[in-house]
C-alpha cells in the first residue's frame, strides 16, 4: 500500500504528541485533524452507519484531549488513541442494540455516497464503469464485515483496514496476540463464506485496503 503523506505526519508525529500532553491545545486540535479520518473510518466500518461514527469519533476524540496527559508512553500513542475508539464503539453498540434504533433494512440499504471514500477522485471520470463496480464491491464487503461478530470485526478492519500489528491489537482489546490471530483467522474464514455466498471470490473483488 502507497504510503500517503497524511500517513508519514502520522508516523512523525511525537513531537506533536509531546505537546498535546503537555496541554497545548492547538497541538491537540492538530492531532484531532491528522487522526479524525482513520477514527472515523474505523467507527464507520464497525457501524456502518454514518450517525453512530460520527458519534463514536467525535466521543473519543474529546476523551483523547482530556486524558492524553495521561498517557505514560507516546510511542503507544497509536493503539491507545484505537482502545479508546473500540469502547465508545462497543458503548454505542450498547445503546443501539438496548434502543433497537437500527434495523437490518437500514444496513442493507445504506446510501452509497455515505460511504468512506477509498478510492482515488478522479477515478469516477476515468473509468466511470470501473468505478461503479468498485463501489458495488466495496459496499457488499462492508455489509458482509457485519454478519462476523462483533469481536471478530473489530480485529479483521484493524487489522486488514487500518494496518494495526497483532501487537498493536492485543494491547488495543487488552487480550494475548494468539487470542488476536485466532480471531483474525475465524474472522477471514467466516468473512471468505460469506463472501462466496453473495458470488463474490477472490478473482472478482480487486480493491485498496
């Protein structure tokens, strides 16, 4: 995967962490923009639903400036600022599945433009049948990631979609790197079943993860 340079200000970015912990609140405000898309993107592929990402992204982000002064070790910065994600994600769910607010028809009749954008923007133009397949395929993976449990989901796009390390992970869910894998595994195999059932292999699904 093409390295961005929003991912290189990512992976330069403890300076910036230091003085967010040190209380300085535009380095705080600079953290919430160069992180906010890949939250969201996370919460959105948890939920897929725009409200509830939205919700998630901005509860974390606002716990992220209250509590990064606590944060004992920057170079953790990653999978801390993802554990906290993961819980307002899982107290969303929570609320959802309490208030029943959400039913199987508004997931499998989402919007296509209120989908995260992976693809390149010019690509529309320049091969507009191209575009649309890509944009069928995307979607029809997104509604399959929420058949899998919701264990198993939260592993298989933090692994697969935002390129967290198993140990990254393990340290985000608080469980063992083995306890990571087997979910990974289970989850892919589940998603592959799924997957073929909708007549989707392998050869038909080409997309950026």
């Amino acid at each position: 995967m093409t390295e961005t340079l929003l991912d290189i200000a990512m992976m330069h970015s403890d300076t910036l962490i230091t003085r967010a912990k040190q209380g300085d609140k535009n380095a705080q405000g600079k953290l919430v923009q160069l992180w906010y898309k890949r939250i969201y993107n996370f919460s959105y592929k948890f939920f897929l639903d725009h409200d509830l990402a939205m919700e998630a992204a901005q509860k974390t982000f606002i716990s992220m400036c209250r509590n990064i002064e606590g944060l004992q070790d920057i170079a953790r910065f990653k999978s801390w600022i993802y554990k906290i994600a993961v819980n307002y994600c899982r107290e969303e769910a929570r609320k959802t599945k309490n208030s029943k607010s959400i039913s199987m028809d508004k997931i499998y009749n989402v919007e296509a433009e209120e989908s995260p954008q992976w693809e390149n923007s010019s690509a529309r133009s320049d091969n507009p049948e191209k575009y649309y397949q890509h944009t069928e395929l995307s979607d029809i993976l997104q509604k399959s990631l929420m058949e899998l449990s919701a264990e198993q989901r939260e592993v298989v796009i933090m692994k697969e979609f935002e390129g967290l390390k198993f140990r990254e992970i393990a340290e985000v869910l608080n469980i063992s790197e083995n306890t990571v894998k087997s979910r990974m595994y289970y989850g892919l195999d589940g998603l592959k079943k799924i997957l073929e059932r909708k007549n989707i292999t392998k050869e038909t699904i080409h997309y950026e993860l």
